[in-house]
C-alpha cells in the first residue's frame, strides 16, 4: 500500500483550478499517491481530507495578499488571489494539528510562515542586503541559481548536509519568522530559504523549487524520498 500525499491546488486559471503536472508526478516518481485537495472547500469537508492524507504538499503559486500579514499592498506585490490565500493558511494550521508530514514548496513555505503568525516582504527589493539572483531566467527549471547553507542540527541538514545548490523562482521573501518555527536555511544574502517545524515529526517548507530538480541533484532526490518514507510512517501507525 502507497501513502497517499494530499497535494492543495495552486491557483485558479478561470475557473479551473489546476496542480502543475511536475508536483504530480515527483510524488508518484518516489512511489506515494498523490490526491488533489480543491481549494475553499467548506469547513466541514476538510476533516475528509486531513483523515485521509499520510501527508501534503503545499505547492508554488502567485503572491499573497499583505493585508493578511498587516501590510498595505505595495506597487511591487504581483497577482494576488485573497480566497485562496485564507483557505490555504487555515488549511495549513489544520495539518500542523495532525502531525502528519508536511512538504511545504516556494509560496507553500511562505503559506507556512503566515499560518505561524509571520510575516513576508513583498518584494525582495524591500529586504535590507538582498543582493543576488532570486528569479532566474535559464531555459531550464532545473539549472542552479544560487547556494543555500543550512544550519546544523536542523532536519534540514540531516537530509542534504551543510550546503546545497537551488533554482530559484520567487520575488516575496520570508520577514517575521512565525511562532515555534525555525529559519534552517539561508542564502548569503541572508534571504531565508528553509522553515521547519520542530513541534511535528515532519514539517519542512523550501524556498525553492525541488521538484524541477530531483531527476538530475541527488540531494533533491532525497528531499523527496525523506518525505515519502515519513508519510510511509504515518501509514504504517495507520494501519498496525
């Protein structure tokens, strides 16, 4: 039996909600079912969800909105989508109760930091020091931006070690850090690319984008199949 990853759509086009098909396939790549979870499901349904998932994955996505970590929106803040920032965040702290494994990827990590009480700059323009590439413009989503060092003693550092090489596609950074959250990462700009959540077994967010890079970083490989086996976990407490 495969655990089943609860993966929450990313936006909408229209009126189409849609997962971009690289989440899709990481996941069934390191042998793990991946269920879509619509956005601004009632209440009531998502306990369906949260009982049937051994683990989620927030994906990437467009910015969210700033009235929602107490800022006016600035000229530099890009598309914004005010519903599904509030489904996503309240479905956030609903999967921090359950202790369940939880991948938290670009706009996911930053979700995380919000349903923790933190806050973002909207744009990295507006980070003190920031100073090197953030949104690259190689052809391939998989090419390497920049070095991320990440902190020892950290669970980030039990899976990829001191240092890694990352893609990166984002323009919002993480300011505030949230309540009981640590900062396990950074570039040296000092831009925060890695949170945890020492609270759960497994909750981990990344700035970049580990599902463009999996197939050629041994390192991303093992982001991934570290998820898995701890969702293996919750599946195996499930069922015994």
């Amino acid at each position: 039996m495969k655990p089943i990853i609860g993966i929450l759509t990313c936006g909408f086009i229209r009126q189409s909600q849609f997962v971009p098909q690289s989440y899709i396939q990481a996941i069934e790549t390191f042998k793990a079912s991946p269920v879509i979870i619509p956005a601004l499901l009632p209440s009531h349904e998502l306990s369906t969800y949260l009982s049937l998932c051994d683990g989620f994955l927030f994906c990437g996505g467009e910015d969210v909105n700033p009235v929602l970590f107490n800022q006016e929106l600035h000229p530099l803040s890009g598309h914004t989508n005010f519903l599904l920032d509030v489904f996503q965040i309240q479905f956030m702290e609903e999967v921090l109760k359950t202790q369940k494994p939880l991948l938290a990827i670009c706009r996911g990590v930053q979700i995380l930091n919000l349903a923790r009480g933190g806050s973002l700059y909207q744009d990295l323009t507006l980070q003190p020091g920031a100073s090197i590439c953030h949104m690259q413009k190689t052809l391939s989503k998989g090419d390497i931006c920049h070095q991320v060092k990440i902190q020892p003693g950290t669970l980030l550092s039990r899976i990829l070690g001191d240092s890694v090489y990352t893609n990166s596609y984002h323009h919002q950074s993480i300011r505030d850090v949230g309540a009981d959250l640590v900062v396990s990462a950074r570039t040296s700009d000092k831009t925060i690319e890695a949170l945890e959540f020492p609270d759960s077994p497994y909750v981990l967010g990344v700035q970049w984008h580990p599902e463009h890079m999996y197939e050629s970083s041994k390192k991303m490989s093992r982001l991934f199949s570290s998820f898995i086996e701890a969702a293996n976990n919750t599946l195996s407490a499930k069922i015994s």
